[in-house]
C-alpha cells in the first residue's frame, strides 16, 4: 500500500489511532470495511499479505489474522489459497440476519442504487391477502425495481407494503427498510424461502443476463415486533453474483 494521504494503508493507521474501547483486531476490521466502502480498497484488490500489514501497521500478525478471518467468515473478503486475501465480488448474504439490500452493499463497501419500474396503490389481492393475513379490502402499496451495486444489476424486485405502515408512495427513497424504520415499522424477523429458476427473458434482460442462466428466488415475509405482518416480497437474483449463506448449530 502507498503510504500517501488517499491510500488504504494512512486511512487504516488514523482509524487505529483513534481512541476506543474495542480490542485493536476489531478496530483494525472497522478500518478495513471502511476502506472498503470509501473505495479505497476495491473489488479484486488483493490485501497486502498478512506478514508486510502486520509490518506496515506496527501490529502483531495473529491481530491481523484475526482481523482478516473475521471479514473473510462475514463474506467481505475472500481467502485464495495460495494467491492471498482478496475483496469479494460475489455477494454473500446472511440468509439468517435481516438486513436490506441497500445495507448489504454498503457493508461490503458498494455503491446500492434503485431504478424504479413501478409503483402503485391498491387493495390486496388474495395471495397478498393470505400472505399479509389482511383482511379483503385492505390498502397496500407495491414497489418493483431494479437493484443495483456500482451500477452492476444484481436483483429485481416486487414487493407489497401495508400501506398502514408507510406514509406514502414516496416515503421510499434508495432503501424500503429506511423508511419503515423512519415510520417505526421496521420488520424485526422474517420468513424466507430460496428456490433456484432459470430466468425467463424479461427477467435476463433486466438482469443483463442471458435467458435460461442461472438465478435464485427469495420470498420474504417480514414482521413487526407485535408479529403483525408487515411486507411481502419477492426478489429475483443473479446466480452469478449472488451466494445464500446460514450458519447452522446443533442446539
């Protein structure tokens, strides 16, 4: 890393200067993940290896390993054994930890951006009504677009808000999950459901892919902490960009 007032190596040094209270391989973390989100570090970069940013840093290298194995099991780097430590292109989502997409992308240090396809008011259909447990009749607000990450389409989605639940149509900007919360109705837990497809044509060329590639499905109801039901959608994915994580334990 060059050490000059834009490289990753001086931002990371006045991140572990900074006074905290947290043990110094978790400020180190914070200050890689915002590299990361300041592009600083980019998709591909390779790490310098673990031996030259222990030198670099002036830290131990066991701090550094420990840093480094921290991002790697959260998906933001990825270990090529044999070539080193490297920024992860491919998306891993947690499929156990609700989070937007939008903070999904922000974590790992990209750019969340919506093209929006269509957005309407109505009343529920029957499936919503079943999915919502809403009574017939009841208002919703419906929301497709397209999702991006540094300008690379990686998701299309259509999903249904109570409409109780948001002040308007345009009560959402780049992030549903920001409005909800601004609303105080941020889903607290979720059901979801993964399936793989092959995508159809509209699909592929929203996704600039090719018809038949690879793709995943996820259906997600989400709740509010009362356990109301809150929002219903459904996203389609790049099988390419995409990879579903969930840590499994036997209690």
């Amino acid at each position: 890393m060059k050490n000059d007032q834009t490289s990753p190596l001086v931002h990371i040094q006045q991140h572990l200067n900074e006074t905290s209270n947290l043990p110094l391989y978790q400020r180190l973390q914070r200050a890689l993940r915002s590299a990361i989100e300041l592009h600083l570090l980019k998709p591909e970069d390779a790490l310098p290896a673990e031996r030259q940013l222990a030198a670099d840093l002036e830290i131990s290298r066991i701090t550094v390993r420990k840093a480094i194995d921290g991002l790697v099991s959260e998906g933001v780097l990825i270990r090529r054994p044999g070539s080193g430590n490297f920024i992860n292109t491919r998306i891993e989502k947690n499929f156990a930890k609700l989070t937007s997409f939008s903070e999904d992308m922000r974590a790992r240090g990209r750019t969340p951006r919506s093209v929006w396809l269509k957005r309407s008011e109505g009343t529920v259909t029957p499936d919503e009504a079943m999915r919502l447990r809403l009574s017939p009749g009841s208002r919703v607000f419906r929301f497709n677009r397209m999702r991006y990450a540094d300008e690379v389409p990686m998701c299309l989605e259509y999903a249904t808000i109570v409409a109780s639940c948001l002040p308007s149509l345009d009560a959402v900007d780049v992030s549903m999950y920001d409005a909800l919360e601004r609303s105080g109705n941020r889903p607290v837990r979720a059901l979801q459901r993964l399936s793989a497809l092959l995508l159809n044509a509209e699909q592929a060329t929203l996704l600039q892919a090719k018809e038949g590639d690879a793709g995943l499905a996820v259906e997600r109801l989400g709740f509010l902490r009362d356990g109301r039901a809150v929002e219903f959608c459904r996203s389609y994915f790049r099988g390419d960009m995409y990879d579903f994580v969930a840590e499994l334990n036997a209690s």
